[in-house]
C-alpha cells in the first residue's frame, strides 16, 4: 500500500466515520432518555435514502403511505386508549393532532411534489421532515406502552419493531436498490488525492450536526428536561417533564438523525429496503464505544469503525463484516477493565 | 408455629398435572407410530430441534435475565463441527457432537469472559456483533464451503441402526428435547438454580450471600450455549447439509422471538414458542403472497407486530395464559424439618473481638461520608449503631461489607485484615447482613429466599442438579432455612411468594436469610422499620437468644425504645464522625447525643 491509497482509504473512513458518529449519537441520545437500545436506527438512513431516490424519480415515495398508515395506527391506538381510560375527547382528540398533524402533512406535502421535478435541496429538506415525522409514531405506537419495562425487554421490542419497519420498508419501497445524486456534485485535487465535494459535506454536516446538539443540550430548557429525563426519570416527572414527550422528542430527534445518515451516504452507497441495519449496526458499535453514555467517545469510535471498515475492504474485502462486528469484542473489553462495575438494579 | 395451615398445600405424589404432562410426553412419543402425515412429522422434529435451544434461552434470558441474540451461531458451531469431521475425516457424528461440545464451551467461555462482566445490555449487543460475525466468517471459508455449505453429512446411527427418516429421527430429538427440559426443571429447583433465579435482581445481595454471581452467569451462558450447540449437532444429521443461512442473526432474533411469545422463564413455554413459531411462519408463507402478492420477508412484518403486541398484552407470554390458571402445586415445607443439619463453623470464644473497626474513612469526592470512624464487636454482644439521617451509618455498613472500598483506615474481622476484600469473600469468612432496602427475589418462594443464605454451605453444582443427584444436599439446605424461618416466626408463610410479603415480614426474612449463612457476625439495617410493637419484641426476644448463643450483632435502628433495651454498646455518629460510645444508659444521658437528636446547643 502507498500512501495514496493511505490517504484515499483515511478520507473514506472518515467521511463514513461521520455518518456512523451521527448515527451513534443518536443511538446514546434515545437509550438516555427512553432506555430504549434502537435497532431500528438503520432503518430511518434506508426510508430516508430511498424517499429522496424516489422524488427524484418523479415516483410517489413508499414513506408517504407508510407515514399515513402508522398515523392511522396511532390514531386507533388513541381512540381506544382514551376510551379504556375514560379521559375527555377533548384530550384524545389534542393527542392525535399532536402526533398526527406533522406526518399526515408532511405526507400530504411530498404527495403533491412528486409529480413535479423540485430541486435536490427542497426534496431533501421534505424527505427529512417526513421521515423525522415517523419517529415519534414508531415511540408512541411500540415503546410508550412499555416506558416503564425493563431494558431487555425493550430491546426485544426494538427486534420487533426492526423486523416490522424492516417489512414495511419491502412493502412501499421494493426489493430494488437505488442510489442519489451528491449534494456537491464537484472533485478538489489535493497532492495526488481527489476529495469529492459529497465527502466535504458529510464531514461539515455531521460537524455542524454535533454543534447543534451539543447546544440544544446545553443552552435550551427543552434540551435540559431531556437530560433531566435520561438521568433520573422519576425525578424529571415529578417536576413536571413529561417523559411520554421527552420519549417522543427523543425518537423525533433520532428520526432526523437517520434521515440526515440516509441523505448524507445516499449517493456512495446502493440502498435497498433493509440495507440500513448493517449501518446502523455500525452506529451501535460506535455507541458501545462511548458505553452508550458519551457522545464524545461515540464519536471517536466512530471514526474508528470507518477507518476499520475502509481499511478492511482494502485488505480483505471478504471479511470486512467480520472484522468490523469482531471489533466490538476488544471494545468491549477495554469498557469492562475500565467501567466500575455497578449494580443494575434500581 | 411449626404446623401450616396453608390449604392450598397439596402433597400428593401424583397430581392430576403430573398425569396430564406424562399423557401428552407418551403421546408425544408414540405419534410416529400412528398414521400422521409426513408434513407434521417434520413440522414436529423442527420444533424439537427449535424448543432446544429455546430452553436454553429460557435458563439464560427468562431466569438469569441475560439476553442472546446469537444463540443461532452456537446453534451453527455444533453444526458445522460435526459437518465438518464427518465429512472430511469420514468420523462418526458422536465423535461429531464431542468436536462440537468442546468447541462450544470454547468459545462460549470466551464470550461470556468478554462480556458478562458488563451490566445487562451489554451482553445481547455483544451477540448480535458476534452472531453476524459468525456469519460473514463461516460463509467466506473455503474449508466450510463457503456460502455453499458442506453436503453429503452421514446420519446419526444407535448401534446399526441409522436415522435416516424424519420418523426416526423424531425419537432422538424428541427425547434429546424431553430431557433437556427435564434437566432444567432439575436444574432451576437446586442450589445453583436457585442462584441463578437471584441473578436477575442484581447481584449486590447474591454477593453478600457469598454466592460468585459471575460464576452462574458464566455457567447460564455456557449451559445456554450446549444447549444451542446439541440442537445444531441434531439438525447438521437431521438435514445431512449445512449453510450458513440458519445460523445467521435473523435466526438468532427467531429464537429469542420464541422465548419470548412462548414465556420466557417458563420451561413449557420454549415448546409453545418453537410450535406457534414454526406454524404461523408455514401458514404465513402459504396465505401472504396470495393475501398480499408478494413473498419473502413480508411475514417479519406480521412477526413484528405480534411480537410487539404480545410483549405489550401479556409479557410473560402464551403459556403463562395457561399456567396462571392452574392450579399452584405447594409441597408442605415441614417436609424439610427433619433434615441433616448443616456443618456449623466454629463460633468465637465469648469476649474475643470480633470486628475492629480502625480509623475507617470515606470520602465521595470532597464529601466525607465517613470521618475516621473506631469502634470494636465483641463475641456474644450488641452494639447498636445511631445516629441522625444521612450521619454515615449504611455507608460504614458497606465499608464493613466489602461492598464500598475504604479511603483510609482499615476493618479486622477475627484477626484477618478484610478491607480491599470482596464482599463475598467477607461473607464467606462468616460476616452476614440485611439490606436497608429489602433485597429479595419476589417471584421466588419465601422458602427458597432464606434457602439464598445457606447457598455457601452447600455443595451441589450443576451438573449434579441437572442430574437430580443433588437431593440430599438440596434437603440439608432447604431444612436449615425451614429451621431459620422457623425461628423468626415465619414458618407459615414459607411457600408465599416473598412478592406478596409486607415490608416488616420481608425485613424478618431477610434476617432469616442472612442466620442461614451461619454468620458469627450479623449487621442488620433497620431491622424494626415496618414491625408492629408485638413483631418489634418477638425479634428483640430472638436477637437476644442469638446474643445468648455467642453471636454478635451490629444493628443500625431508630427505634430508640428497641436499641435502648436490646443493646450492650451504643456507637453515635453524626456527620460522619464518632460523637461517643458506651452503655445506653451512659448515651442517653450524653449531652452531645442528646443535642444532635433534638438540636439543643452545647
């Protein structure tokens, strides 16, 4: 190897380093606050990629009917809770616009603009408000029953919601795979090295993407009440936060996320309808990485994880999963010599 | 005292249950001999092979609440293990299934190491990881075929006798399916079952009771494992090919998926789980493309959302439908009274100091908790320790334990130096404890909570439970925490569930519990909080008999009337820092006690 393929392999890592970071923080940001380890992650980058190769096709994009059939769902489940429970109309009826309005807009919206060729840029903020809109659908339909579950069976709620969007996802989308156009599409030459403008605007996204969290979580009230929420939930509802909102918020933002991960990769990789898992595995050992607790070190594995996965497929191509899956083991090893070991009770 | 009341108690040998369980294992047994179709047959050794590794997941996530996503790859090592001797060195499969037992408890041993130090999520991230792993790296070598797999796997044969049809092969996986089972309804009512069942409630209070919690994680993991790995030796002769496809994560999620509809925890659920699995995915591939047009992956989406639903309605699962509505079968617990008494430890001659506590300190960062705290225990006394909330007194409580490192100064217990050990190890020198906030297994029987305590005085391992050649030592131990609740006065309510308990009966078992470790030392935190006067002087009147025997007691209180009439020496702190000692005639006149009780100045 010289250093051109070095440094060519270094530039890919980090640029898929970037978008595993986001996709970690987002996997630390839902388990913090909701307990909930998300398994669906990947499958918000694959509706979100998917969503923009279909406007771009001039096709209606399957996350239209799927953001109307969950809000529907949500809708039954509303009326039948409110029922059972014998609350006001008035109450029910403020939920279901609550959790309704965005999706079934936002829906109602990219229906109209499919037929017509809008520019990259407006498809793509449509395409992120669509798929933001399914996250807290996905929360209030699976997990806010369960808020209160242990951990373990939250995550095998998560199985099943992977294996239902997963589904879904073949249902409205099909089996084809697809790819975007890149948001810059341009070429710099550094030295012997071409940088592609898309590589440029993964890394200055994602930067700015880690900016704004790291405000939203230090600077805004809603931003503290989450970080109440993640530390002591009790607590942050006997003060008043709501945890059933601050669970939606979560997935809202872990939704936007996904769908960011989805425009960002999008034009480098092929998409098809369960090709987000494998990505958002990726997010996972990168979320291990930083215990699922520390944005930072998810990041930092992140980069890891992309540096891992560029070098290997250099190497040993074939064995590129294995390697990149096996690595979490030493991670994990390294996080049991230095974690204080702790009772998990409680 | 000794006599129970308890109505629903049934001692029959022969329940009507008993009856019906061994009806449908007959009946089980004896359908390939009746003209069953050959589809069901086979539909029938799938979720033999299935339910096996079902029941390992019901030991590993229903009972010691560890979850596995990656179960399909053992399932895939004891699998490809047997393929592959059998194919390219022409062995016999139960060479194959040894090849493949040891390269289980291998790289079981190597997971669990890795992993099941970590707290509980941990460990299934750490499956999928390895499960796709497994996947990818069986699928890309050349000397297991590749993706393409290993063909031409001879079948198992008994003597001459070779299994070549799915009729006959449904007696071997059926019986390997039956007695697994058997062996984990065995193994989970036994000593290291019962260790096991604590593991899910944390592991601080199974330490105390000197049980070694990461060894039973180790052996759930690995019996899980063996589990997993039996049931793919059986399916590599049963199908005589291998591929990597059924042992991928899909699969893996297949098998938790079963656990969990069927019950996980429940050993009849893991056989309810395979066969709804098994059959709903058949009738779902015969109606969805019709339904829908579409084949493939559809039916994850009905899977899915079953799944979710199940979890949300009933999340103990299917069979617990059934089990909730029969009826409970309690054996008599007096059947323990005349048991061999366990080997006693020798108690300390009266007078010798038993605990020396020497400068003790703790501090959580800035804070000191604990300020160079001195005091000692003596054989046969009882020193109460008091002082305001939050003075220190459960964290010099964790210090003495072993379940909070010291800072500085040092505990001697017996003339051994145990600060820096664990708080298993202090325990097993003879050191016992209650919690401040109760710590118990609530779906566990009262009987089997106190049984937690005599855990380290027993012997039976694994192997010896699944066997059911551990009864005399089962009877030993069950018979010493009869005798203990016996003597706290709760003889009666040994076959509740310690759940249903009110919290000054969950106090009292805890002490009964902490008496079966056969301590010389017992530190009790509150153990009056929740009593009414009557139970408050029943327990003083056998604190006092165990004092009469040589123990000694620590107890932390705030029943002043209990800790004045109970107690030898009375040790004050307050804000961390010792304000005096002695008599509690002499504390109660002290102005310095008095003031930091009622805030007088001084």
């Amino acid at each position: 190897m010289d250093s051109t393929i070095a440094a060519v392999l270094l530039l890919d890592g980090i640029g898929n380093g970037a978008v595993y970071a986001l996709l970690g923080m987002a996997i630390v940001l839902v388990f913090a606050v909701t307990r909930v380890i998300l398994i669906p992650q990947g499958e918000f980058v694959a509706y979100s990629a998917l969503t923009l190769a279909m406007l771009q096709l001039g096709r209606v994009p399957g996350t239209v009917w799927l953001a109307l059939l969950l809000a529907g769902l949500t809708l039954v489940r509303e009326l039948w809770d409110g029922m059972r429970t014998k609350r006001a109309w008035s109450v029910t009826g403020l939920e279901i616009v609550r959790l309704c309005a965005l999706p079934v807009a936002a829906a109602a919206v990219t229906y109209l603009a499919s037929g017509h060729a809008w520019p990259l840029a407006l498809q793509a903020v449509l395409t992120l408000v669509l798929v933001t809109a399914i996250g807290p659908l996905v929360y209030r339909l699976a997990y806010q029953p369960l808020a209160d579950a242990s951990v373990l069976l939250l995550l095998i709620v998560s199985v099943g919601v992977h294996f239902t969007l997963v589904g879904l996802g073949l249902v409205f989308f099909g089996a084809e795979g697809y790819r975007t156009p890149p948001f810059w599409d341009t070429h710099f030459d550094v030295g012997a090295v071409t940088i592609s403008g898309q590589t440029i605007v993964t890394l200055v996204v994602s930067a700015l993407l880690m900016l704004g969290l790291w405000l939203f979580f230090s600077r805004t009230l809603a931003g503290k009440a989450l970080r109440a929420t993640a530390i002591n939930r009790l607590g942050a509802r006997l003060m008043g936060v709501s945890t059933e909102h601050a669970g939606r918020s979560a997935f809202a933002m872990a939704a936007f996320i996904g769908a960011l991960a989805g425009l960002l990769i999008g034009p480098t990789t092929t998409m098809i309808y369960d090709g987000g898992f494998l990505i958002g595995l990726k997010g996972f050992v990168a979320a291990i990485f930083g215990g699922l607790a520390s944005y930072p070190l998810a990041v930092v594995g992140a980069l890891l994880v992309g540096l891992l996965d560029s070098f290997s497929s250099f190497w040993a191509s074939a064995y590129k999963d294995v390697i990149v899956f096996t690595a979490i083991i030493p991670i994990l090893l390294l996080r049991s010599l230095t974690d204080r070991h702790h009772d998990e009770d409680e | 005292m000794t006599k129970t009341s308890d109505p629903a108690v049934k001692n029959t040998p022969l329940s009507p249950l008993t009856i019906a369980a061994w009806l449908g294992v007959v009946l089980l047994l004896a359908l390939p001999l009746l003209p069953v179709p050959e589809f069901w047959i086979t539909q029938l050794d799938y979720i033999g092979l299935y339910a096996m590794v079902v029941l390992g997941l019901v030991l590993l996530t229903g009972v010691a609440g560890l979850t596995s996503f990656g179960q399909a790859a053992f399932v895939g090592l004891g699998a490809y293990a047997t393929a592959y001797v059998t194919t390219a060195y022409g062995a016999s499969p139960w060479l194959g299934l040894l090849c493949g037992v040891l390269l289980t408890l291998v790289v079981a041993l190597v997971v669990a190491g890795v992993t099941l130090r970590m707290s509980g999520h941990y460990l299934p991230l750490a499956t999928i990881a390895w499960g796709l792993a497994m996947f990818f790296l069986v699928g890309n070598l050349d000397f297991l075929g590749k993706f393409d797999g290993l063909q031409g796997i001879p079948p198992v044969a008994v003597g001459s006798f070779e299994l070549r049809t799915g009729r006959s092969s449904y007696y071997l996986i059926w019986i390997v399916a039956l007695l697994g089972a058997l062996a984990l309804r065995h193994l989970l009512d036994s000593r290291p079952g019962r260790a096991m069942r604590a593991l899910k409630g944390g592991t601080l209070m199974a330490e105390a009771m000197g049980i070694a919690t990461l060894r039973y994680k180790v052996l759930a993991f690995v019996i899980a494992a063996l589990y997993a790995s039996l049931s793919g030796w059986l399916f590599a002769h049963y199908q005589r090919s291998v591929n990597p496809s059924p042992f991928g994560l899909q699969m893996g999620i297949e098998y938790l998926f079963m656990a969990v509809l069927g019950g996980v925890g429940l050993v009849g659920g893991a056989f309810v789980g395979a066969g709804a699995v098994k059959i709903a995915e058949d009738q779902l591939q015969n109606w969805l493309p019709a339904l829908l047009g579409t084949s493939g992956p559809v039916e994850l989406v009905v899977f899915g959302m079953v799944l979710i639903l199940v979890l949300q309605v009933t999340p103990q699962g299917l069979w617990s439908l059934v089990t909730r509505r029969l009826p409970v079968r309690r054996q008599d617990p007096s059947r323990w009274a005349g048991a061999e008494p366990l080997p006693k430890a020798t108690p300390p001659a009266r007078g010798e100091t038993v605990l020396s506590v020497q400068k003790a300190r703790k501090q959580f960062g800035g804070l000191v908790a604990v300020n160079d705290v001195s005091f000692d225990v003596r054989a046969g006394e009882i020193v109460g320790l008091i002082g305001p909330n939050g003075a220190g007194k459960s964290t010099l409580f964790n210090l003495i334990t072993g379940v909070l490192p010291l800072t500085g100064g040092r505990v001697d217990y017996r003339g051994q130096r145990i600060d820096g050990r664990t708080s298993r190890a202090i325990a097993r020198l003879g050191m016992s404890r209650t919690f401040q906030h109760v710590r118990m297994i609530p779906d566990m029987s009262v009987l089997e909570n106190v049984a937690l305590g005599a855990h380290k005085r027993g012997a039976a391992g694994v192997l010896r439970a699944m066997l059911r050649l551990d009864r005399r030592d089962e009877r030993r131990l069950l018979g010493e925490a009869w005798k203990q609740l016996q003597r706290i006065g709760m003889a009666a309510l040994a076959n509740e569930p310690a759940g249903n308990l009110a919290l000054g009966q969950q106090r009292l078992m805890e002490i009964a519990r902490a008496l079966c470790t056969d301590p010389a030392l017992l530190l009790l935190d509150e153990p009056a909080a929740g009593l009414r006067l009557k139970e408050k002087q029943a327990l003083g009147a056998v604190l006092s008999q165990l004092r009469g025997e040589g123990m000694s007691l620590l107890l932390v209180e705030h029943d002043m009337d209990f800790v004045m009439t109970l107690t030898d020496r009375i040790v004050v702190v307050e804000f961390g820092t010792k304000l005096t000692e002695g008599s509690p005639e002499v504390v109660r006149e002290d102005p310095a006690v008095r003031a930091a009780y009622l805030g007088v100045e001084h």
